[in-house]
C-alpha cells in the first residue's frame, strides 16, 4: 500500500500502520492479520481538498487491496503546509 500512495501521491510523509491485532475475532478480521489499517498521510496532492475528496483519493488508489484483503482503512491527512 505504501508503494502504490508514494507513487500515487508523492507524500511529504507517509505511515502505514497495520492495527489489525486490534480486531482479532471482529467482523472481517483475517487469521493472518493485514485486515485493518490507518494510514497518516501528508500529500501536496490532498491540499485544498474536503475531507471525503482526500479520503476518496486515497480509496481510488488502494481500489484493489479494499475490494479483497483490507476490512477496514482509517484515514488522517495533514498539511503540507
């Protein structure tokens, strides 16, 4: 997911944390964890965007991975500036 965003979006900074051990046993969880994610992200490319613009931005990059592994992506974006 990082690699896909960081050529995506060129982030200023980028975290891709996997909170999966969070929701073991939760709706959608998976054995082997990589089912839960938050990612902190600050991209020129989200500035001046609403929020539900930069988490769709987001959302069409990872498109893929949330349509079969990823239950659950969190989103914060900051500033660049």
């Amino acid at each position: 997911m990082a690699e896909k965003l960081e050529r995506a979006l060129s982030p200023q900074s980028l975290e891709v944390i996997d909170e999966s051990h969070h929701h073991a046993g939760h709706s959608g969880s998976r054995p082997d964890g990589e089912s839960h994610f938050r990612i902190r992200i600050s991209a020129t490319a989200l500035d001046g965007l609403s929020r539900v613009n930069q988490h769709r931005k987001v959302n069409e990059v990872l498109a893929d991975e949330l349509k079969t592994r990823v239950h659950a992506l969190a989103i914060e974006v900051a500033k660049t500036s």
